[in-house]
C-alpha cells in the first residue's frame, strides 16, 4: 500500500513538471490574432524616429519672366512697327521703264494673225504711300505716247495723227489692293492697281493686275489692263495690207522703281 502510494506521487510531479513547461513555452511566443491572418501587419513609427527617410520631389522649375522683361519685350516689338512705318513712302519710276500697247492684227502678207506691239520708253511718275500704306490722291504715271514705236512705220504714224491718242495718256492711282504692308524687303506679290486712265481728255477707271518683285529698296513688275477703241473714242486704222483689228487693246506698264 505504501509502495502504491509512492508511486502515484511520483507521478502527480511528473504530470505537473510537464504543465509548468507547456505554460512557459506559451508565454515566450508573442500574440497574434487570428481574427484576419490575410492582413498585413503595420508597423508605425513617431515623427521623430531616426528611421524615417524623407525622400525629395523632382519638379521642373519654369521661370517666370518679371515685369520688366515683358516691357522690354513688348518695347522692342513697337520700335521694331514704328521703324517700318513711315510718315510718307515714295516709289519712284525709273526712266528705264517701259510702256506698250499691243493689238491683234490680220495682214495681208502673212497667213496667221499677229500682235501688234507699240512701245516707248518715256514713261514717269511715283506712288505716294501714307503710314498705313493708303495710296496718296498724287500718284500719277504718266506715259508720252509721241514716242511710241512698232515695227510698222505707216501705224506709228496713224497712231500719232489719226487714232486720237493725243501726247500724253496717265493713270492716276486710287487704290492699290494686296499690296503687303509694311512693304517686305524680298519676294513676289500679285496685287491689282485701281486707277483713272486718262486718254485725250477721257477718263475711265481701269483695274491694273499687277507682279511686284521686291529687291531691298527697289522695286520692279508688269501691270496690264484691257481697254476697247470706243471706250476713248479712238480711230482704227485704215490700211490695205490690213484686214482685221481686234476690238480690244492690251495695255502693259512693265517698270522698275525706287523706295524712298
């Protein structure tokens, strides 16, 4: 009986031994809940712990540009306008400028129609401009027809003492459209002259379709318009070796100029 008894001491203690270990195995692991093991944990650091990293934002810095670098800029864009207009520009016909007439003709002597083409080179005058480029009322071209040449002496002479034409035909210029403003320095331009064609004391307005080549200070082209014999009352001529004349006369000023 006492043997018995020993026995199961030895036992309680073994039992108790093995509780005290699992106890202090339990507390040794830290806690976790089981609630949600798919959530990370976060750990959350102060303010001021000196593992914090800051890290640097990148940015394009774009200048602002200061009051006074937008007056100058806007100053040196009006002085650049103000030095292109001029309180008056002149452009002035060279005497090397031409004009012509030209009138188809039917000859006897040959067997297709031709151009008849009478020409002289004593043509002058200018075009005044104002700031805005509007044509002055004094801008006159003025040609001598006295000096009209072809290669027909019989028609020369007709046109000097029996078409009418008189000594002298002017364009006085009204209105110029197209034309590029202020004038460039280099290019082509197509512009039309409206003027009143003055021939022997007639005037009508004309409209002049007119090629500019800008060199720098100069100026060259061709304008041309189309009148009719009745519109300034003037004589065909009356030959035998003539057979027909076209109703219509082409006019051309072919000229170079100054920009003053």
């Amino acid at each position: 009986m006492k043997t018995k008894n020993i026995s199961n001491f030895l036992l309680i203690n073994f039992l108790l031994g093995i509780l005290l270990v699992s106890c202090s195995e339990i507390d040794s692991n830290p806690q976790v809940s089981t609630a949600d093991q798919s959530e990370p944990v976060s750990t959350i650091l102060p303010l001021n712990s000196p593992l914090e990293t800051v890290i640097p934002t990148v940015e394009k810095i774009i200048p602002t540009p200061t009051i006074d670098v937008v007056i100058a800029d806007q100053s040196s864009q009006i002085e650049e306008i103000a030095s292109k207009l001029q309180d008056n520009i002149e452009i002035s016909i060279d005497p090397s400028s031409k004009a012509r007439y030209k009138i188809g003709e039917e000859l006897v002597r040959l067997p297709l129609p031709i151009t008849a083409t009478g020409e002289t080179g004593s043509v002058s005058g200018s075009i005044y401009l104002d700031k805005t480029g509007k044509v002055s009322n004094q801008s006159n071209i003025l040609v001598d027809v006295t000096a009209l040449k072809s290669d027909e002496d019989r028609r020369d002479r007709w046109v000097l003492r029996n078409s009418g034409i008189g000594q002298e035909v002017s364009l006085q210029i009204q209105q110029i459209s197209g034309l590029p403003w202020p004038l460039p320095d280099d290019g082509t331009e197509t512009i039309e002259i409206i003027g009143d064609l003055t021939i022997s004391g007639i005037s009508k307005t004309t409209q002049w379709e007119t090629d500019l080549i800008f060199n720098a200070s100069e100026v060259s082209g061709l304008g041309s318009t189309v009148i009719t014999w009745d519109e300034f009352n003037l004589s065909k001529p009356t030959f035998p070796f003539i057979i027909s004349l076209e109703d219509e006369i082409t006019l051309e000023i072919e000229f170079l100029a100054y920009i003053y």
